[in-house]
C-alpha cells in the first residue's frame, strides 16, 4: 500500500526540523514541494533548503506542484475554502495515485500539520473518495506560537490562566475575551481595532528565518507602527506570515 508522511517543518528555520521528520523525509521516495507563484517563491526555496540539507538519500525525489487560489468572490468564507480545499485534494490524488504501489510519498507542512493548516483534512478527502488506497502518519512541528514565545521570551499563558487561539476574523467579530489570545492568519490587522488599548501584544512576522521581525509593547502605544511595519515588509516580500499574542492581566492576578 502507498504511504504518505505528512511532515511539519516549523516556520522557516532548517534547524526547527525534528529528528523524527529528517527521518520520515528520508523514508519518503518522493517529497511534494507546493508552489504560489513568484510572490511566494522563497516558501519553496526554504523547502528545497531542508531537502538539499537533510536528504541523505540520493534517490528521492522532488516533485513541486501549483497550489490554486482560493476563489472568493461571490460566495462565503465556508464555501470558498472548501471548493479551494477540493481543488488541491484533486492535484493530491493525482501525486498520491502517481506513486508506484508500495511507494511513499511525503508533504512538508509549514509550522505543525495540525494547527491552522488543513493537510491532514485534504487527506483525508483524498482518501474518502477511495480511487487511491494509502496510509498516512503526521509528524509534528514546531509551531508559530511557539517561535513567537521564545522569540520575545515569554510564556505563552498566565498562571492559572486559559489561552484562546484565534483568527484575525474572530478577533474583529467577539474582542479579547481571555486573558491571553493567540491569533493568527490576520490579513485585516484586527488588533488595530482592538478597544483595550492597555493590553500588551507580542507580535512578530517571518519567525524563524533571516527576515524576523517582532515588536512588542502596550497595545495602544504600538498598534499603529506594527499597522505600518506590516505594509512595509508585505511590500518587500511579496508575501508576509506574522502572528501575535495579546494579553491582559498579569501572574497571579485575580
């Protein structure tokens, strides 16, 4: 039976990579590496990176492949992602059903497949339709909440406290309703609408690589210059992956 690895790779850092994925890389006879056009083009570099560094094998090969655009116009946040969820577990099929029988195949997965990131739910699409049977296991990884916290030295939760972890969407739509909130895939900057200016944020983009960045500080002092870095280093890149921590409160407050 065809086996699939589906390998989280962390944020960006070659050396974010575990053991157990330079192992599970190094079980695959094929690495699917996705593309999103020239904007993007250094997401795919990065993985060619992790391949050149840590493929010890000779004979595995590379197979890169378009990621479509999810369309939105006209219909829901919902439906949008799921049309665009049932384009790539077509262009899935096909690289699965590619692999000789007992062939293995591996996606290397940006941060850990198992936060925000809908790889292992395209799996399983591709394998509830059946045309092409095969096994899969997850390899963890590290995360952007955690390159964030060791980024600015903190820890994630207060003591004693829940942690909620969000999107830019929820965020605008209910406010901070925990002591401590991670959000992430903010395209609108919703913490700029955030009305709890004495909240602290702990924000940073590109984490792991060369380019990090981060900022910190109370919320209504700095919302405006991260607002302002964000369009700037968008436009430098092409492309910007940022995440951020807002809290209120302090240890041992009740």
């Amino acid at each position: 039976m065809r086996y699939i690895h589906i390998i989280g790779i962390g944020t960006g850092n070659p050396e974010h990579l575990t053991v157990q994925a330079i192992n599970a890389m190094n079980g695959a006879d094929v690495i699917f590496i996705p593309t999103k056009g020239a904007d993007k083009a250094n997401l795919a570099d990065i993985r060619r990176d992790i391949c050149e560094q840590y493929l010890s094998r000779k004979d595995v090969r590379i197979v890169e492949f378009e990621v479509p655009k999810r369309a939105d116009q006209n219909r829901s946040y919902m439906e949008s992602v799921n049309d665009w969820h049932a384009a790539i577990a077509r262009i899935y099929e096909g690289l699965i059903g590619g692999l000789p029988e007992a062939g293995s195949g591996a996606f290397l997965v940006w941060g850990d497949p198992s936060l925000y990131d809908s790889t292992i739910r395209i799996i399983e699409r591709v394998r509830d339709a059946g045309t092409c049977a095969f096994a899969y296991s997850v390899v963890p990884g590290i995360t952007s909440i955690q390159a964030l916290a060791a980024s600015h030295r903190i820890p994630v939760n207060l003591v004693g406290k829940p942690v909620e972890i969000t999107t830019g969407r929820r965020l605008a739509q209910t406010g901070l309703t925990h002591e401590t909130t991670v959000v992430m895939l903010d395209g609108e900057q919703a913490f700029s609408k955030i009305d709890d200016p004495d909240a602290e944020i702990f924000w940073g983009a590109y984490l792991g690589t060369k380019d990090e960045v981060i900022r910190s500080g109370r919320l209504g002092d700095i919302a405006g210059d991260i607002a302002r870095l964000r369009v700037e280093e968008r436009a430098r890149h092409g492309w910007i992956m940022d995440i951020y921590l807002l809290r209120k409160g302090r240890d041992f407050e009740d």
